[in-house]
C-alpha cells in the first residue's frame, strides 16, 4: 500500500519526530513545513493525510488551513489542549479531530493538590522569610486544607483525579462541568465559585468558556489554582482581586499570554504562586503522550477505529483521493 502522508507540525528537530514515529516504519511519509509560519503550513497542506499537531497552537488548523488540505483524513493532537484547531471546520470537512485525552491527568492533579497546599501553609512566604533572615512562625497565617470546601471547574479525567486526591485530603469536594456526569457532587458553577474554599479550574477553554471564572465571586480568603488555560479566569479581574485583598492567594500554571510578560501585574503581587505551564510535564505523562499518540497513528494505518475523537466525526479513518487538478 502506498505510504501516508503524514505532516508533523511538533516544534521538534525533524530527525528527533523521525526518531519518535519510527515505530510506525514505512507506511508512513513524513513531512515537515519548511518553516514554522502559517506561509509554509499552507504550502504543506495540500498533500497531507495526517497531520500531528502542534502542541504551541503556532500552526494550528483552522478553517482556512482546513480548506487548504483536500487530502486530510485525521488529526492527531499530541496533547490534551486543541487550542487553536477548528473542530467545526474539520467536522465540515469530516476529518475527524483526537487528543490524548487523560495522559496528563495524574501529573496535573498532583500539581493542583500542591500548590493549593502550597498556597494554604504560605511556603513561598515561609521560604522568602527565612532566606531573608527572618522567623515568622506566628506571622504567616497558615490553614489546613482537610475540612474546607474544593470546587472543581471540569470534569474530565484531570478533574476526576483532582476530587480524588482533596477527598483523600479530607476535602469537602463539589464540581461544575458542562457535560452530565453520574458522579455525585455537582453544583451550579455560581454557587460553586461562590461557596469554595479552594476553587481549582481544569476546564478546557473554548469560546463558551473564556472569562468563565470570575475570582470577584469567589469567597473572600478563597484561594484559585488555574491548570486550565489563562484565558478561562478573567485575569483582569484576578489582579484586582488579589490587590485589594479580596483572595486569599492564587496558583497559576497558565497564563492570557505566555511567558508571562514583563510588568504584567501577577509577577509583582503577594500570594501569587506563578508557575511556566509545567503542571502536565512529567517523564511519566510524556511517556503516555507518546504512546497514546503512537497507538492512534497505529490504528489509522491498520484501520482500526482511533480514540478520543472530539469533534463527533466517526472515529473509522477513510482515506481521502480528491482530484488535485482542481486546487
């Protein structure tokens, strides 16, 4: 059978991506963009099958991109996050859309179970203390988390693992998600922000969710983790909240705009646990990418039917032989 076509677009050297898919042997060739701009995505996506995404959202699919890749039969994100793809337009297109879905969720729990704890027993200001020569044992205010009220904004497999661990803690636990779960706990996402201890938000962002965390509703002492995207927690207000006092602190691996830019008010206020987008970063999760990627491609070429499709488009493959005499 004639080999894939599979374009990789990961901010990776191109023999580290060939080193990567070797497993998949030749039933696949693989391409790279020339450069890594929308210029050189669109040259290259007239003849690809498959496309492996980019993690950054750099050279994402959107409707555009999509129009330009007649060919396209499946998108494989090698991350949990499809920031910047179009779902719908490759729905349109019928190119089915898959991530890797779970492969982070113990890594990033963990992050959210320590920096809330992080944030509770005021290490960052116990640490910067006794560095500074100071001994504050009465003066920092610390709390236990057993016994206070967690809210988790999302529930998939990371928010199911952060209930786990806040309930392993002691932690009251309550979730908001937009799909219906049978798990108890749930509770409107107002009174959920309103009624928290420790807000922790893991939700993807999409158009439905961008600004949906206001931290002004929060209780006030409250403390917010944000493992999601930056964009989900309205930062404007976050900033204020924590100037004025209103926060009792917050833990932020995400950002509106990453790296987090210069004077940008969160470097400079107390409380603020400032974190590179690492929380999902681990030997153990890069591990599981990759093998969750990997199977997906796999299936592709045997196949079988993919995993973790997320625009509703049928997870069975079919490749695609348009007429390229009329693009």
């Amino acid at each position: 059978m004639t080999p894939w076509t599979l374009l990789a677009l990961p901010p990776l050297p191109e023999e580290a991506l060939r080193s990567l898919l070797a497993p998949l042997g030749d039933r696949v060739e693989l391409r790279v963009p020339a450069a890594r701009d929308r210029a050189a995505l669109l040259v290259a996506l007239p003849e690809a099958e498959i496309v492996l995404g980019d993690w950054t959202g750099l050279l994402a699919l959107d409707a555009a991109a999509v129009a330009a890749a007649p060919r396209l039969a499946f998108v494989q994100q090698p991350s949990v996050g499809v920031d910047g793809h179009d779902p719908a337009a490759l729905a349109a297109a019928g190119v089915p859309l898959a991530n890797t879905a779970g492969v982070n969720a113990v890594a990033v729990s963990e992050w959210c179970l320590a920096a809330a704890l992080s944030l509770a027993r005021r290490l960052p200001a116990a640490d910067a203390a006794v560095r500074a020569g100071g001994w504050p044992q009465l003066d920092l205010g610390p709390r236990e988390l057993s016994g206070r009220r967690a809210g988790i904004v999302g529930f998939g497999p990371i928010g199911a693992a952060c209930a786990g661990l806040f309930r392993a803690l002691g932690c009251q636990v309550s979730y908001w998600t937009r799909t219906p779960r049978e798990e108890s706990g749930y509770q409107d996402l107002e009174a959920l922000v309103a009624d928290s201890d420790v807000l922790v938000v893991v939700i993807a962002l999409t158009a439905e969710t961008r600004g949906l965390v206001d931290p002004r509703r929060m209780k006030r002492g409250a403390l917010l983790v944000n493992a999601a995207r930056g964009g989900v927690v309205d930062q404007t207000a976050l900033a204020a909240a924590l100037r004025d006092g209103h926060l009792g602190g917050a833990a932020l691996d995400v950002f509106e705009t990453e790296p987090l830019p210069a004077g940008d008010p969160l470097r400079e206020l107390p409380g603020v646990l400032l974190s590179p987008h690492v929380a999902g970063v681990t030997p153990e999760s890069t591990g599981r990418l990759l093998e969750a990627t990997l199977a997906n491609l796999e299936a592709v070429l045997d196949g079988r039917p993919v995993a973790h499709v997320l625009n509703g488009v049928s997870a069975r493959v079919e490749r695609r032989f348009p007429d390229m005499s009329t693009f």
